[in-house]
C-alpha cells in the first residue's frame, strides 16, 4: 500500500509539473493566467502496467472539465482510466483581461509499473 501511495503521489507531481511548465506551447496560448490545478484526482492503473497517456482537457470558465479526450497512449487499457480521473478535476480556470475563460490544455500522464 505504501508503494502505491508513492507512485500515486509521483504522478500527481508529475502532472502538476507538466502544468506549471506550460503543457501548452505560448504560440498557443490565448490567456494571460494560465489555468491551474486546484483539485486533482489520480487515474487508477489496474493492471499494473508502465506507459503513458496524454489528455486533452478543456476547461469552462467555472473550472470544471468542459470536454476531455485522450490524444494519445501507449496502451489503450490507461485511456479509461484517465477520461473517468480527469472529469472529476477542478481547475482555477485561464484569465484573458481579467476574466476567466474557456481553455484547452494538454495533460501527460506518466504510468510505472
């Protein structure tokens, strides 16, 4: 159990990092606040495998997840459950001039075995 609670923490810095650094390209971005992380939920990994799922969330001007899809995966068992993780996310949505707006982003997720 204590191994799991690591990697699970493991991700969530993983995806918060991702994050932080801009998963979005600036030649992309259409805000002057990027959005934020205020509530992350880990996707499961039930079959114990590594690989790597990217989603593309878009959030609403409220923080909530608007839409997700997965971009692309290493294995399709990890999509699932990253879609049902990622909708129960809640973000500090991006600002442009001041109001928050609807946005879309990129969310790596990284799976270890």
């Amino acid at each position: 159990m204590k191994r799991f609670k690591s990697s699970i923490t493991s991700l969530l810095i993983l995806v918060c990092a991702a994050l932080a650094a801009n998963t979005v390209s600036a030649s992309d971005a259409k805000w002057d606040v990027q959005p934020s992380v205020k509530k992350s939920v880990a996707p499961a990994n039930p079959n114990g495998i590594e690989g790597m799922a990217m989603a593309i969330v878009t959030i609403s001007v409220d923080g909530s997840v608007a839409s997700v899809a997965i971009d692309k995966s290493t294995d399709a068992s990890l999509e699932q459950p990253v879609l049902e993780a990622i909708k129960q996310w809640r973000f500090n949505p991006a600002q442009l001039n001041g109001s928050p707006i609807e946005c879309s982003i990129k969310v790596p997720f990284k799976f270890k075995g």
